[in-house]
C-alpha cells in the first residue's frame, strides 16, 4: 500500500479550522515546550480537542471512536499490560481472528504499533481518540496506574524537529471494519431504508413496503459489529436497566442523517435496532384531496383535543403523521413532535426524540412550559406519559396521538386498560390507514372462513372466500398491487349511548368503528379482490 504524508498544520489552514498565522504561533509554542503540535493548538485555545482529533482522523483515513460510548470486550484488555497501555497512551478494543483493534492518541506512533504488536502477537488495526477520553478510560479499565505519571514526550511521541512536521506514516493503517460499517450506513441512506434489525448473523432491512435479510459485514461476528457501530455516535440515554439509544450523524449528498441505534447497556449485546432519520420528501408530500384526512386539517389547528391516527405498521402511519405535520405546522404558533422512532427530518422543526417514558415526561414539561400550542406525539405508549397528555388537552392544545396498531377502537383500551374514561372522552377524530394488496385471479385459492368471520357474514358461510398461493407472478406485482385503505371517524356522528356514560360511549365507538371498517372490507373480501389472510386481523374483536 502507497505511504503517505501530511502537514498536520497546512490542514488545518487548507480546512479553515486555523490561520497561518496561528500556525505559526502554534508551531514556536510547540518547540519551545516540546509538546506536539496538535497539544500546542488545544493548549493556545485556537482549536478545540474535537476538532483537531476529528481531522486527525481524517488525515490518516483512521476511525474516531468516542471511548466515553464504547464497551470494552475484557477479554482483550489482557493481551496489553497496564505500562504498555499507559505509557503510550493505547487501549485494546476487540479482536478478530490475529487482528487487534486499538484506540490511540497519535495512531502515527509507529514505536507504540511495535510494542503492541509485539505484546499481543497480533497485526494492529489503530483508531484515534481524544486524550482526555483515553486518560479516563486507562484510569477504568487498568486502575493499578492510576498514580502513573504523565508519559514524557520521549515515550509518547518524539517532538519533530521544524522540517519534520511533515510526518510519514510507517504503513498506511487497514481500516477496513470501520470502513465496511461506514458503506453498511451509507447504503442504508440510499436505498432510504426505515429501520434495520440485527438477527443472529444477519441484518433485516425494512423498507416499508418491503424488507430484505443483508449479511453482516465480511468478517464481522455479531457482537464486534454492534460494539463498533455503537461507539460511532453518542450514547444519549444511559439508564442501567434499560436499553441504551446512540445517536450517529452522518452527511452525504442527498443531506443530513441520523442513525438512532438501539441496544443493551453490556458488552455483549445480543440484538440491536437501527432507526433512519433523513429527508422523505414522498412522506412530507401533501395529501391527495381524496383522502379522508384532508377534511380534518382545516379543522386541526383550531380544535382542541385528541386526534388518534392509527396504522398497522410504522410505514403507513409515518406517511399520516409527517403528512399530516408537514400540512399544519405553519397554523400553530409553536408546535412541538415528540417521537420514538423518527423517520424523517422535519424541516424547521423542533422534534424531541426518547424512547424511555422518564424522559418523554421530561419532554412534556418542556411542552407545557414553552406554551406549545399544537403537539404532535408519535409511538408514545407509556399509560403515565399519556395521563400527563391528557392534562394538556384538557388545556386546549390539539394533540395528534400515532400508534401502531391493528385494532383503532381499541386503542384506548390497551393504553389506559379500565382508566380510559377521559381519554376516550377528549378524542374527537380517529384516523385509520392500512394497506391491502389485490389478490392474484389466476393462483388464488378457495379458503373456508373461520368461525369468527361467520359471525360478520350472517352465517353466509357458502359464501366463497379467497386467499393468495404467493405464486411468483403475484409476488412480483404485490408491490404495484398495493392498495391504501383509509377512514376517518368523527366524535359527534359516532353518537353517544342511551346512557351518556364516558365509559360506555367509548365501547360504542368502537363498535361503530368496527362495524364501518367491515362495511367497506367485507365486499371485496366477497368478491375476492383481497385475501381472508389481510382482512381478519382488522375485523377480529379479539
């Protein structure tokens, strides 16, 4: 592989970071105190720790890791002694197979490669980080130096001479995981995926209308690729007993891109979820005025209260939810999102994202505080964050409430189990949005309904109903096939019960809900356009 050298300093002018004439500064500072150059420029305040480690990092082509985030294997913490570790700055991370991944502050150290490569019998794979981050981590990981002193110059790294600020690298590091992480996320963004889930030895894309199985990254084991790309971004909720969220920002050519990775506070964290935060211009598109829920934004803004929208899956309620903010947003004075699992960027927006229900209430809080006068809550599920919820409604403020669910009436129900009494009397519009693919005429196949359909067909059993073969033909046109049902229910043309009681009006509701979706499903289902297989999750009662 090509050698290749840098000006540390004519970098950082070339990148604006610096003037040449703090360069210049800097570099008398640097002899004089005998401290490296990129020391000199954090100590004379010109630039930060961050900055000069990020483009040291680039230079070298090397990964930044954040080891504040990252979780050590202990395994590998014994094949590197505490003096070596300490006296040149350097903490093992993971291996695979005779390779050792080390995070280090100069990776350009070639006499520190050698002592490590010597020490563990292994090829050294360097990463950059931050001195301040690897001073902490030594003092957790190999305590018995915690009294060390400051490694000298001399055992760190040599301060070069005025014409030896041009530094050549002794072999140009692999940095071929981190780099296979980077293409994973790339490709990720440009096939605009929604979510990805680590299963066992492969990774299962969701695109929304469809998903595929990928490998891991050539190489990697299970365990290494969920360490990595967790200490690619910063860990943003560390609490003990509950899964831990990183964020990673990444910028490409189509825009910005948030990665919220999802997954256990141990070392070896068994599975973990990745959800896609980036530009949907299809999703922020308006609604067609067809659409059952163009009727309700006029209305919107100027309503208080709650708005259920519901779908069976997070692809057809984002297409609602960001839709439906994209359209609105500008009526409100100061609305606020709040979501578990973004999927898109809401321009000029301020859009709070926690998935544990201590910070959603810190969020609403926040809400209540700032006067917010239209929120928009996506997933939220937890019963106490959805009592704080209520109480904002009954202030005034619209409430646009996106679950995931088969079930729209129930929803309350599940919610607030017995309790549900103020919630259901607050909801003035339920929106529903499902999909169903048309059945194939050629490979459709003859099914009898079970017991339950009975009851919705009067008994009319000798009706013919169909369900798909999943011939390859059908399969290939399922996606142009797909259809999207939607209806939308108002509070007032539901009716109260004879009684007028909350409790009871709720239950009422849902059986008016229930009874205008078989309505509009049950004749296609007779005239076999769509499968028993797609229909009976939405009609059954249980």
């Amino acid at each position: 592989m090509a050698r290749k050298s840098f000006l540390l300093g004519d970098f950082l002018v070339e990148q604006g970071i610096i003037t040449r004439e703090q360069l210049r500064e800097a570099l008398k500072y640097h002899h004089e105190k005998g401290i490296r150059l990129g020391r000199a420029l954090i100590e004379l305040g010109f630039v930060s720790e961050d900055q000069i480690i990020r483009a040291l990092s680039e230079q070298l082509n090397v990964q930044y890791v954040k080891l504040k985030t990252y979780k050590v294997d202990p395994e590998v913490l014994r094949l590197i002694s505490p003096e070596i570790a300490w006296n040149y700055l350097a903490l093992p991370l993971f291996r695979i197979r005779e390779r050792l991944t080390v995070a280090m502050v100069n990776p350009l150290d070639i006499f520190a490669i050698d002592a490590l490569t010597r020490a563990s019998k292994m090829k050294i794979e360097p990463v950059v980080c931050s001195e301040s981050d690897m001073r902490e981590a030594l003092r957790k990981y190999y305590p018995k130096r915690k009294s060390s002193p400051a490694p000298t110059p001399d055992t760190v790294e040599p301060a070069p001479a005025p014409e030896e600020q041009a530094a050549e690298t002794a072999s140009e590091p692999t940095n071929g995981y981190w780099q296979k992480i980077d293409d994973f996320l790339k490709r990720l963004a440009e096939k605009k995926a929604r979510q990805a889930f680590v299963l066992g030895n492969k990774i299962r894309v969701d695109f929304g209308e469809y998903q595929e199985d990928w490998p891991l990254p050539d190489s990697l084991d299970k365990n290494s690729f969920i360490r990595m790309l967790c200490s690619l971004g910063d860990e943003v909720s560390t609490y003990e007993r509950l899964p831990h969220r990183f964020l990673i920002d990444k910028k490409y050519a189509d825009g910005p891109c948030r990665y919220h990775v999802l997954a256990g506070s141990g070392v070896k964290s068994e599975t973990a979820m990745i959800t896609l935060q980036m530009a949907r211009n299809e999703e922020m598109a308006g609604l067609p005025e067809t659409s059952p829920l163009a009727r309700l934004l006029n209305v919107l803004p100027h309503t208080p209260g709650l708005v259920v929208f519901a779908a069976p899956d997070l692809y057809l309620l984002d297409q609602a939810f960001y839709a439906t903010w994209q359209a609105v947003h500008g009526k409100f004075r100061y609305p606020i999102a709040i979501e578990n699992q973004p999927t898109a960027i809401l321009p000029d927006a301020t859009q709070l994202v926690s998935c544990h229900p201590a910070e959603q209430l810190a969020m609403l809080r926040y809400v209540q505080a700032a006067n917010c006068d239209g929120l928009f809550l996506k997933n939220i599920t937890d019963a106490s964050v959805l009592q704080q919820v209520i109480q904002l409604a009954e202030t005034g403020v619209p409430v646009v409430l996106g679950l995931v669910t088969t079930k729209p009436w129930m929803a309350p129900e599940l919610l607030f189990g017995k309790g549900y009494e103020e919630f259901a009397r607050l909801v003035h519009h339920v929106y529903y949005r499902a999909a169903v693919t048309r059945l194939c005429p050629e490979c459709r196949k003859k099914v009898q309904p079970p017991q339950p359909l009975k009851k919705l067909l009067n008994g009319k059993s000798e009706l013919t109903i169909y369900d798909d073969t999943g011939c390859e033909a059908c399969q290939q046109q399922n996606g142009q096939s797909r259809e999207i049902v939607e209806f939308l229910w108002e509070a007032h043309s539901i009716g109260e019960p004879r009684n007028g009681r909350n409790g009871r009006r709720n239950g009422h509701a849902a059986k008016e809900i229930r009874r205008a979706l078989e309505k509009q499903l049950l004749p296609r289902l007779k005239k076999g356009e769509i499968g028993l297989s797609q229909v009976l999750p939405l009609l059954a009662a249980e």
